[in-house]
C-alpha cells in the first residue's frame, strides 16, 4: 500500500471533518428531529445539494493545495539531499587526497632515487604501508555506512552476544589501551544477547573504543555498564578523559566531522566512526546521545 504525502494526509484528514460534519447537519438540521426521516421539504434537498456542491469545490481546492505542498516539500527534500551528497562527495574526496598523494609520494621517491639505502627504503615504504592501511579503512567506513543506507534489508541478522563481542573487543585494544596507561572497565552482565547484525553492533563498541583510546587522553579509565528494560538494553560508555566541548557535541556524528583535523589524522581517524555508531544504533531500533561533563559519556540502546 502506497504511503500517504504529508499533503494527502492533510486532504483527506479534512474531508473526512467536513464529510462527518455535512452529514450531521443534514440529517439533523432540525433540533427537534429524533430519528432519521426521509427529507419532506424542498429546502432539504436545496441544502443537501448545496452542501455536495460546497464539498466538491472545497476537495478540488484542498487537492490542488495539497499537491502544490507536496511539491514544495520534494523540492526542499530534493535540495537538502543534493546539497549533502555534493558535501558528502567533497569530503571524500578530500580524505582521499592525503593519503595517495602520499603513498604516489612515498613510491615515486623509491622508485626515482638513485642509490637509496636499504633503511631509507623501509621507512618510505612502512609510511605507504600506514597510509594504504589508513585508505582502506577509510573505504571501509564509506562502504559499511552506504549499506545501511541504501541496503538495510539486506543486511543479515541474528542473536549477537553482546557481552561476549565487548570481551573480544577488549582483549583486541589491550595493548593499545596500556601504551595510553588506560584501563577498561567492563561491568556488563553476562546475560545481554539482541537480535541484529554482528558486523554492525560489533561496529558500534569497537569505534567507541578506539575513540576513546585516541581522544580521551593518557591514564584515562573507560566504563562500560548496562541495565535492562521491557523492549530495550541501555548502554552508558564513558571515560573521565579531556571531555568534547560544548559547541561540538551537537555535530560529533556529522560524516567526516572533526573537533581537531590534524590531530585526528595524526591518530589515524577517519572522521566516520561515531557516524556509524549512530546509524548502527538507530537501524537496530535504538537511540543515543552523548554528555560531556568531567570525561564524556555516550548513552544509547539495542533493541531485545
């Protein structure tokens, strides 16, 4: 079944207030009438006809009304979209640019130096390794973003095991997390299992971890907890590091949106890792939101 236009709600919710109305004044127009009699006056059928007339004309204007506004609101919808695809293609390109332009840098020197020695050539040629790893995962996070855009039925799903999936995720980050000095607290219960992609919840703890780990700061602690209701798990991740200020925290899930550009890339950031949390949760029928107080704490939910 075709889903109504804002307009087409509009039209019909009106038509049928009038439709309702037009009825229960015809039939009992007079006061004194207590049940329905086949109209016996003139004035009677003058007035039903009347009211078809008004009816017909008012649903002509209501549906040309409609329609001009759902036009309106395609064309705004239209606009917004073009405007964020134009964004979204330049800020790819862009992330791009970096790192070929410094693997095509890295190769070309290799390539074109005479007499370069066996350690300058290892360097040159970690950093193209650093930087294709950087380009593939920035290809992966645009990849894993347009299929829940544009394929999200066709994502499979079953039961994760979610308290086992952050258990791994844990022993993934270990040493990174004790390079920082940081440490992890996991309070999960035991018991948390959702039914939903694997890929993409497993997505959504790993990319908080690794935010954490480049962003809050040395000797930090990261927290984990969660508690139960009816329909839903509620998360709390947080960590007690240097916070987000106020004036970012309203766009930290924008695409490719940074607080500090050269430091992100400095740690290897692709810009795209809290846009995937937010869509991740969302497509499996939860919510989040973030707070930075002392350190800064992301509370969200997964749907049972």
């Amino acid at each position: 079944m075709k889903k109504l236009t804002e307009g087409g709600k509009m039209f019909f919710g009106v038509m049928t207030i009038f439709v309702v109305y037009a009825v229960v004044f015809i039939l009992f127009e007079d006061y004194d009438r207590k049940r329905l009699e086949p109209f016996d006056e003139v004035s009677d059928w003058h007035l039903l006809l009347f009211s078809v007339v008004v009816m017909g004309g008012l649903g002509i204007l209501l549906y040309r009304y409609a329609h001009r506004m759902d036009e309106r609101i395609s064309r705004k919808q239209t606009t917004k979209e073009n405007q964020m695809r134009r964004e979204l293609t330049q800020n790819i390109a862009h992330e791009l640019k970096t790192p070929v332009a410094s693997i095509l840098g890295y190769a070309e020197t290799i390539l074109h130096t005479p007499g370069i020695n066996n350690e300058q050539c290892r360097q040159f040629t970690e950093r193209t390794l650093t930087q294709a790893q950087r380009l593939t995962s920035l290809l992966q996070d645009i990849s894993t973003l347009n299929r829940m855009d544009y394929a999200a039925d066709m994502l499979s799903t079953e039961r994760v095991d979610v308290a086992a999936l952050v258990a791994d995720i844990v022993e993934e980050t270990r040493l990174a997390m004790q390079r920082r000095r940081m440490e992890f607290h996991n309070l999960l219960p035991q018991d948390i299992v959702v039914n939903g992609n694997e890929q993409l919840i497993y997505g959504i703890f790993r990319n908080l971890t690794d935010n954490a780990i480049a962003y809050a700061g040395e000797a930090t602690v990261v927290g984990l907890s969660a508690t139960e209701s009816k329909t839903h798990w509620h998360f709390t991740f947080s960590d007690n590091g240097v916070g987000i200020p106020a004036e970012h925290l309203g766009r930290i899930f924008e695409r490719f949106y940074r607080i500090d550009k050269s430091r992100s890339r400095q740690v290897g950031g692709t810009g795209l890792g809290l846009a995937i949390v937010k869509n991740a949760i969302l497509l499996h029928g939860g919510t989040i939101s973030v707070r930075s107080d002392s350190g800064t704490t992301f509370d969200f939910t997964l749907k049972k």
